[in-house]
C-alpha cells in the first residue's frame, strides 16, 4: 500500500511540475509580446510593407487606384489579350511556312548516280 501512494504521489508531482512550467512558459511569452509600442513595433522595427512611410501613404492603394483609373476593363484586356495571341499564331504559321518553302527550294533536285565499279 505504502508503494501504491508513493507511485501516486509521484504521478501526482510530476504532473503538477509539467502543467506549472508550461503555465510559466506561456505566460513570459505573452508578456514579451505584449511589450510594444502603441503602433504594434519595436522601436527598431519597421512596417515590412509601408517602411518609414508617413501614416496614410499606402503604395499598394496607390498602385490599385492607378490601376483603377487608366487600364482597361477585364473584358478589354481579355479581348485584346486574345487578339495579339491570334495575330501571334497567324504571324508564326507564316513564317513557318515561307521558312518550308525556302528549304524546299533551296534543296538541289539532283538526278540519282549509277554506282559505277572499278575494277583493278
């Protein structure tokens, strides 16, 4: 009996001891998260995105809104995307077959020789 509320006892330590340091581990790591100041960064840190850009100034916005103003619409921009694909296609048959036709020509038709056999 006395081993039997030994090994409990012991189970029971170790368990607490397990839950106490992951209680300890969790709680440093949330306060050192927490340690920032009010715009989220350390006083070394820069915004990965705007960088030292001032408050309002956001380059990604602009570019959309660029974007917004002068380009085409999607269906305008499929449009035009397939035409230059099919005058691309047109373009490269034609050369493909002004370059067969070059070959075709510039290949010699040559009548076949008689093997002649010399005798010594």
């Amino acid at each position: 009996m006395f081993k039997l509320n030994r090994r409990k006892q012991l189970s029971l330590s170790l368990s607490l001891g397990m839950a106490l340091s992951l209680i300890a581990g969790f709680s440093s790591s949330a306060v050192a998260q927490t340690r920032t100041d009010e715009q989220g960064y350390q006083s070394n840190e820069k915004d990965p995105l705007y960088g030292d850009a001032p408050a309002g100034l956001n380059p990604l916005d602009l570019m959309h809104r660029a974007q917004q103003l002068n380009g085409p619409s999607a269906a305008e921009f499929n449009q035009q995307s397939q035409v230059q694909i099919n005058n691309s296609v047109s373009d490269f048959k034609r050369l493909q077959q002004q370059k067969i036709l070059e070959q075709q020509q510039s290949t010699p038709t040559t009548e076949p020789v008689e093997a002649v056999e010399t005798v010594e």
